[in-house]
C-alpha cells in the first residue's frame, strides 16, 4: 500500500510541474497535494515545515 502513496504522489507531483507551465491545470494545488500524499505515505520524511500554508 505504501507503493501505492508512493507511485500516486510522485505522478501527482509531475502532472503539478507540468500544471505550473499549461495554464488549464492548477499546478501548485496538485503539487501539494502531492507533498500530502508523499508525507502520509509512511516512506516520506518531508516534514512538517513543507506542508505548512504561510503568506
């Protein structure tokens, strides 16, 4: 299962790089959804500090 959060975050995370250049996909939405995924997986070590949302 963790596989599974690995694979889905690291497809989440290229289709969020490729969102930041077409202007259809929201790109940063998707790339922290990516980090999301990445972090509850059980193999992510990202940390807290990535994840927090400051202006």
């Amino acid at each position: 299962m963790e596989l599974l959060y690995i694979l889905l975050g690291s497809l989440l995370l290229i289709v969020g790089i490729i969102g930041c250049f077409v202007p259809v996909i929201p790109g940063p939405i998707i790339g922290y959804l990516a980090l999301l995924v990445l972090e509850f997986s059980g193999e992510g070590a990202i940390g807290s500090t990535w994840l927090k949302l400051e202006p």
